[in-house]
C-alpha cells in the first residue's frame, strides 16, 4: 500500500498512503523534518578522553561490568546506523519477519514479506518514473508497509499510475510464486502466491486510501462511495479492525475531496478521456487477474 502522507500505504498494502488530492501546495515539495535529528557532539573526538561515569563502579562487577560498559559505549554507532534509510527499511522487514513467523512459520513469512516488498517497490518506481521522489517502504505487521511521497502528484491521472504500480508488480510477483509451484509441485509456492493474489486484490479494493481508490479516482471520485458501501460490507462479515480503520480514512477522504472547492476539484481531476479509459480497463484487467489467480491457486491447495 503506497502512502501520500501511507497503505501505502503510493499504498498501502494494505497499508494506506497519506493522499490530499485536493490539496493547494500540490507540486511543490514538502519539507521533510521528521526523520532528522541533532546529535550531541561525539566525545572521542575531544583531546582529552575523561573517563566515563560509572566505568569505576560497573568494575566493581568484573567482567560482566566492562561488557555492559563496552555494550553502552557502541550504542552512538548504533543510533548513527538507524538514521539510514535502507536500514530502517531492513529493520522493519526483520520485525515483520518475526512477528509473521509466530503464526505462520519462518519460511512463510519470509516469503510473504517479499511479496510485499515487490508490492511497494511497484509504487515507488511508478512514482520514479512520474517524476515524484519517494522514500523506501517501511513495514508494520499485521498491517503491511508504506512508503512516502515527498511531493504531491500534479494530477488525478499522476496518482493513479503511481496507485497502479503497487499491486501490477505484487501480482506478477504472484505469478512468479505460481509458476514455481507448477514447476515443482511444491504446495508451499502455491499458498504464497495465494496470499500474493489476495494481498493484491484486497489493495484494488475502490477505496481510498487503498491503491483501487486511488486508481479509480482518476474515473470519477464518486466511485469512492460505492467502495466504502462495499467496504463496510466486508467489515460487517469479518468485523476486521483493518477494514474499520479504512472505512473510516476512506469516509474522510470522501468528505475532504468533495467539500474542496470546485475549482480545486476540476483541476485535479482535469484528465482526457483517453487516460480515464486506459486507467479503468488496466484496473478491470489486474482486478480479474487476481481473482481468478487466487481461485486457481485453491485447485492445489485443496490436497492440503
């Protein structure tokens, strides 16, 4: 799932993206302020090396005191090293990881976790290509990665490419998964191309902040109503905190996109005919893709 801030989350899988299609600083670039921190001076550069508090009284512990000492002494570095962008990344990916393989196993959620990567991977580099810079995705379990714009999308027809990117590049992960499995009769390729399937159809949903409302929006934003009719439908059956948390977002994107003013509006939404029609059959393609790739995908896995 991309995210305009994230589904992000463009995305959100689901994980949702902060999207302002209305918004007035479109185009311009926004300050990023929340990923930058002052670090005090570093001590070891002083020329004089005074002796760390404490060390005196961790010595009195021996040998488990001087670990502790050495331990607190690296920390610095490993503050530095969180700050990369790549690493941050890296880290989620690990916890997600983790958190995944309590429930489904390690080989599973590593696998799964991939096939979100690619999912997020396909926004970023649609947005790449649209000339709008992005950060690298970050993961949250249970509810799937973002990824951040750091410029708004000029138009309706920009954030639809860059919504498209996600679940067409997570799908043909899928299908790579698939293949492997017809190739091996492995029943484990099959469930994660299963889940890749799903986890792609599921971000098509018309909705906003999911990558299908965002898609869709370049039709006719009052698409969005029928997705949050379909989606409180959903959360009716499943009664998922997921699906609740964008019913809601999606409500306020509804209201925020229609109380813009209509100059606002018909600039953004200022899209040829041929685009709105080339961005809807691409939608109806990838949305019977997933479908019927998930439902293949069951013939295998009923020997489970």
């Amino acid at each position: 799932m991309q995210e305009k801030q994230t589904t992000s989350e463009m995305v959100i899988e689901p994980t949702p993206t902060r999207s302002k299609p209305c918004d007035s600083t479109r185009g311009q670039e926004k300050p990023i302020f929340a990923d930058v921190e002052v670090l005090p001076p570093d001590s070891t550069y002083q020329h004089a090396k005074p002796r760390p508090q404490g060390e005196s009284g961790l010595r009195k512990f021996g040998g488990i005191g001087l670990l502790l000492l050495f331990i607190f002494s690296k920390l610095k570095y490993v503050g530095l090293l969180l700050q990369v962008g790549k690493f941050k990344t890296f880290l989620s990916m690990v916890i997600s990881i983790w958190a995944y393989a309590m429930f489904w196993g390690w080989p599973f959620a590593v696998g799964f976790v991939v096939l979100i990567f690619i999912h997020e991977m396909g926004h970023v580099i649609a947005l790449r290509m649209m000339g709008i810079p992005a950060s690298a995705p970050m993961f949250i379990p249970f509810v799937g990665a973002h990824i951040v714009m750091k410029k708004m999308p000029k138009n309706a027809y920009v954030e639809a490419v860059a919504a498209y990117g996600g679940p067409l590049l997570g799908t043909l992960g899928a299908i790579g998964c698939a293949g492997v499995g017809f190739y091996t009769q492995n029943l484990f390729w099959f469930a994660l191309a299963s889940s890749g399937f799903l986890l792609n159809l599921f971000n098509l949903l018309p909705i906003s902040p999911l990558d299908g409302g965002r898609i869709i929006g370049v039709i006719s934003p009052k698409l969005w109503i029928v997705g949050l009719l379909g989606a409180i439908g959903l959360f009716y059956l499943t009664w998922s905190p997921i699906i609740a948390l964008i019913v809601i977002i999606g409500s306020f994107q509804i209201y925020k996109s229609f109380k813009a003013s209509k100059t606002e509006r018909a600039a953004y939404y200022s899209v040829s005919l041929t685009k709105r029609f080339a961005m809807g059959a691409a939608f109806l393609l990838l949305l019977a893709v997933t479908s019927i790739g998930m439902l293949l995908m069951q013939v295998p896995l009923q020997n489970l």
